[in-house]
C-alpha cells in the first residue's frame, strides 16, 4: 500500500462547478456511477455538505465525497476515489473531514448506506467508528444487500 503524504491532502469544498471531475471520477471509481442528473440534484441541493481532495500537481480530483446537512444529522451519500489513488488515505482524510466539519455544524451524528460486499468500504467505515443498524435485503437493484450504518458525533476529549 503506498501512503500519501498526508500534507498534500488538503480538503476543499465542492460544488456546481466541479461537477465534471466528480463525474470522472464516479465514472472511473464505480461499478454503478450515478446519472449525470442524480450528479447535479445532490450538487445543487440546498443541505449540499461535499469535499473533494485535489491532486496537487495536475489540479485533478482525486476523491470526492458528497453528504447533506439536516440539523443535527449527517447523512452521506457518497464517497469515491479514482481507482488509481486508492489505499493511499484519501477516502479516510474526506470522510474524518466530513465528520470534524459537521460537528463543528452541530451534527451529532453521522448515517451512510453500503453495499454488505464492499468490504473495502466497510474496514474503512469501522475503523472510523461506524456500526452497522440494520441489513436492506435485495436493496440494489442488482439484487445485492445494503447495510445502514451509523456513528454519533461528539468532540474530541480534552486529554
């Protein structure tokens, strides 16, 4: 596994304008990407919450993730890195990230939705404190199961 230095990742906001290196990257990273118009609603969508990792050299994007913002409750709807710059820690950098911003926001806790064989996705959703709630039998139309998962955000303690 090669380790990105963790300087050169710099999380920025993303928004309307990055669509098109978000849809490289859905396109490259995943085996069922999102519609182009599924792309722009969450984009666009008033609670939008999204971060993306640039590559520094090139000004591409790396890796993206896209949540939305309801009161106290993070919800995110999808993390993607391009296949290339996967193990290298850009998926765990938006994701605790994502989390520290919205607790900063008042979210007291995190919700998300996997597929129960991706196995890469859920080490890393346990590792940063992720437990599963609950199974979606044949929830993707594939017929594939889905895990929901959850965590409760809370501030770091002082030591």
């Amino acid at each position: 596994m090669k380790k990105t230095d963790r300087r050169l990742m710099r999380c920025v906001p993303l928004g309307r304008a990055d669509f098109q290196q978000i849809r490289s990257v859905e396109a490259a990273g995943r085996r069922n990407p999102w519609t182009d118009g599924m792309l722009k609603e969450e984009l666009s969508h008033e609670h939008g919450f999204h971060f993306g990792i640039r590559l520094p050299a090139a000004g591409g994007l790396a890796a993206y993730i896209l949540c939305r913002l309801f009161a106290d409750e993070l919800h995110i709807h999808r993390l993607c890195t391009r296949p290339v710059k996967r193990r290298q820690g850009y998926g765990r950098a938006l994701l605790s990230h994502s989390l520290a911003a919205a607790l900063a926001s008042g979210a007291r806790c995190a919700f998300l939705e996997v597929g129960a064989s991706n196995s890469a996705a859920l080490a890393l959703y346990r590792l940063t404190g992720f437990t599963v709630d609950a199974k979606r039998k044949k929830y993707y139309t594939d017929g594939s199961d889905a895990l929901t998962m959850s965590r409760p955000l809370e501030p770091a303690r002082k030591r």
